[in-house]
C-alpha cells in the first residue's frame, strides 16, 4: 500500500511544484513509460506487481489518489 502510494507521489511531484499541469503529460515522468512498456530504467514489471499486474488498476489508482490530492490541497489553503 505504502509502494502504491509512493509511485502516485513520485508522478504528481512535478504538478506540486508547478513544473507541469498534467502528471501524465510530464516528458521525464516514468508513468508513460509505464504504459507503453518502454522504461528501460524502470523495472515496469515489479511496477505493476503493485496493481495486481493490471495498466487498467495502475491507471485507475493514479485517478482516484489525484482526487484525493486534489482535495488536500483545497483544505489546505
């Protein structure tokens, strides 16, 4: 859960620091690499162990924590 939760930050750490808007837009963001299966520093198997295996859970994890994140950052200004 924690390693699920890491990932999600790792990928949003360009949008909190007003690099980018979008997390999945960022060119050095490994989560595309992760999708096209093209990360040749990321090991994308190990990865995806942590979503059952599954891009679709992967995807869908990122969505629901960006929702979440969203919100913190409501309630915290």
């Amino acid at each position: 859960k924690y390693l699920k939760k890491l990932i999600h930050y790792i990928h949003m750490n360009p949008v909190k620091h007003g690099l980018t808007k979008s997390f999945q837009n960022y060119k050095y963001s490994s989560f595309n690499s992760i999708l096209r299966g093209s990360g040749k520093i990321i090991a994308m198997p190990e990865v995806l162990e942590f979503f059952n295996g599954s891009i679709e859970e992967f995807i869908e994890f990122h969505w629901k924590e960006n929702k979440y994140y969203e919100m913190d950052k409501i309630f915290l200004e």
